[in-house]
C-alpha cells in the first residue's frame, strides 16, 4: 500500500535508507525531473543502473536521458552520480 506520494517528500538526497523509494509511485507526472549535464557525465551508468524504475536509458550518442513517462522523481540517480552530472529540475 501506497502511504505517501513523492509531492509529500523533499526531491533527493532523502533516500539514505534502503527500499525508501518503494512508496513513490512511478507513472505519475514527478514534481521533479532529472536533467544531465553532458560536459560533467563520465558515462559510467551508474544512475542507468540506480534507477529502480528503468526510466534510463543511454542515448545513441552513449550520455544517459529518462523517459519522465517512467521516472517518478526520487533522485537516486542526482545522489548516486559521483561527477555532479544530474541536477533534479521541477518538470513542466
Ligand atoms: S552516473 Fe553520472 S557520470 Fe555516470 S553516466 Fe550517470 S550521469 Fe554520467
Ligand atoms: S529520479 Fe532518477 S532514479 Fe528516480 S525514477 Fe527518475 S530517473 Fe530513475
């Protein structure tokens, strides 16, 4: 059972506990997306990997981009990229 929505949470760097993003529901519109700074990204994947909903994919050109459709705004991959590639900017 969904207990709160990711409106009624800060945007990343929340999620220090482990499963703390299961409650968030993916597939509605997140208050906040990711958005990847090319000239920061290292390509590693590691936000590809991260991400408990899929939402990442890599581009043609190897950087990484979400499908906002699928990302439900959790910032695990803003926390886990160790470069400083992904800012969370609120979603139009
Ligand atoms: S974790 Fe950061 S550096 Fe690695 S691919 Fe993702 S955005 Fe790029
Ligand atoms: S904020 Fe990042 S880690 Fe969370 S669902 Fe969206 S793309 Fe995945």
């Amino acid at each position: 059972m969904i207990s709160k929505t990711f409106k009624q949470e800060k945007v990343g760097c929340q999620l220090l506990e482990a499963g703390k993003a299961q409650p968030y529901a993916p597939g509605t519109k997140p208050q906040m997306g990711p958005v990847w700074d090319k000239s920061l990204c290292v390509r590693c994947a590691l936000c590809y990997i991260y991400c408990p909903d899929a939402a990442i994919s890599r581009q043609e050109d190897g950087y990484f981009d979400a499908d906002i459709k699928l990302c439900k705004g959790c910032g695990i991959c803003h926390r886990e990229c160790w470069f400083g590639a992904v800012s969370m900017q609120e979603v139009e």
